[in-house]
C-alpha cells in the first residue's frame, strides 16, 4: 500500500470513529451505534391509550408539606423543599383495580410510603416562569415514593449523601397517567393513604408548599428540563413503616386509586 493511500485510509478511519462518537454523544440522535447488550428503556401507561410515556429523568421533591416537614425535624420556614432523583428502573407500573405485589427490599427493617402526586412532562427548558411551566405538563399520575427510612437516616446522620435508601429498585410505583387535557392541572384536591383499610396519610393537594408550577420553575434553574422527565411533588404527613403482607391504597382526587401489597 502507498503512502498516500494508507494515509487515506486512516484519515476515513479516524473520521468514521470521531462521527461515531458523536452520534452517541448527541441526545436525542438516532443512529445505528452497536453496543455489547441491550439496555431496556423504562415506560409509563398512559390511560385510555396504547402509547406508553418514556421516562427520561425522575425527580423528586422533599418535605413540601409543611406538616411532613415538621414530623422530619425541619421548619418549613426556614429550609425551603429541596430536590433529589430516583433511576428510571425504580418506576414500579400498577394497573388501576388491581393490588401489585411490592417487594420488600433488602437492608432495611424500616420501610416506609409516602403517597404523591406525579407529573410528567412534555416539554422543558431552562429557567422556565412559573407562570409558563404548567404549558410542559403532559398528564398526571398517583405515585409512592417508597423509602428505606433507617438506611436515609444513618447516612443523613454521617453527612452522606442518602441515596440507598430513596433510590433504590421498585421504589417509585405509579398508576397510569392521565393528560391534563382532560383532567386539568391539580392545584387542589384531597390526597390519602391507607394501610390495611386504615387512614394513616390524609391532606389536600393545596397544602403544598411549592405547587405543581413552581417545583417545574425551581428545577429548571438547576437542569435543564426536557419530555419524559417526571415529578413526584411531595408527600403530606403522618409517613410510617409497613411490613410484609400490608396493602397499601393511594388516592388522589380525580384520579384512579393505586393499590400495593408489600410481598
């Protein structure tokens, strides 16, 4: 091979991998990358439709009932809610009218539920009004923010970051999403939780701290927010453990009930 051909063909090379390379670096791209194995992307139902949501990113937002935030050892006013994030493959999917058997996890022996209402998004941005953020919002969902409460705390208590006991497998189930075309924004409404038939959470939606529009605005000056990203905006007092064979129900107005069994 000549000189000049061999240089050609390292040239076509390099240019083949530098163009690889940003095809997977470019989001959003379509592009036929080979990879050693097949990763599974995390859906959502959305009710009353054969699509299904893809999740992108999962947020979460803390102590945004004030009472919630009392019972956790804060003053709602003087420490302002703040956000965290779960993987996608925490979504645990539940069909409305059945009781999904929930796992219980591994590692802790004080395992808690908190009862949510879930946004998910269309759209986002930076640095989004929240007088513009509920023009993002695609539907609206009922979750459980399961929590590993005695592994949150210990690390809490030694300055660590507390992941293991938010961000685990199957923590985040939900119910089907419904589209705030048809259900309109939820700024109100009642929000409880039962075990075993029992009330043990039970608040309205307009006791938030921060609404539906404001938490989108909030973290849109921290990330940039895109379609596919959810929010679980927070949960109201009274958060307790549950043990194996409890049943959890979930409700929101307007929304179907979420049902778990702890297996």
């Amino acid at each position: 091979m000549t000189p000049n051909k061999r240089r050609a063909v390292m040239q076509s090379a390099a240019a083949m991998t530098v163009g690889a390379v940003a095809a997977c670096a470019a989001p959003g791209r379509a592009s036929a990358v080979k990879t050693p194995f097949t990763v599974g992307a995390t859906y959502i139902a959305i009710a009353g439709s054969d699509e299904l949501f893809p999740v992108r990113r999962i947020y979460c937002i803390g102590r945004n009932y004030a009472a919630h935030a009392r019972e956790m050892g804060s003053d709602p006013t003087r420490e302002p809610p703040f956000f965290f994030q779960k993987p996608t493959d925490a979504i645990q999917n539940v069909t409305p009218g059945t009781v999904a058997d929930h796992p219980y996890p591994t590692l802790t022996k004080n395992y808690h539920y908190e009862v949510e209402l879930v946004a998910a998004l269309k759209g986002g941005g930076r640095n989004i009004t929240p007088e513009k953020a509920l023009e993002n919002v695609y539907a609206y969902a009922v979750g459980l923010d399961m929590t590993r409460r005695d592994l949150q705390r210990a690390m809490g208590d030694q300055k660590k970051p507390w992941e293991i006991g938010k961000s685990f497998d199957r923590s985040a189930p939900i119910g089907p999403l419904h589209l705030a075309s048809s259900t309109g924004h939820f700024t109100q409404g009642s929000i409880w939780l039962k075990v075993n038939g029992e009330t043990r959470q039970n608040a309205n939606l307009n006791q938030m701290i921060w609404s539906v529009a404001e938490q989108i605005s909030q973290l849109s000056q921290a990330f940039e927010l895109a379609a596919g990203d959810i929010i679980y905006s927070g949960t109201p007092e009274n958060v307790g453990p549950v043990v194996k064979g409890d049943e959890i129900v979930c409700h929101i107005d307007g929304l179907p009930d979420l049902s778990v069994k702890i297996t």
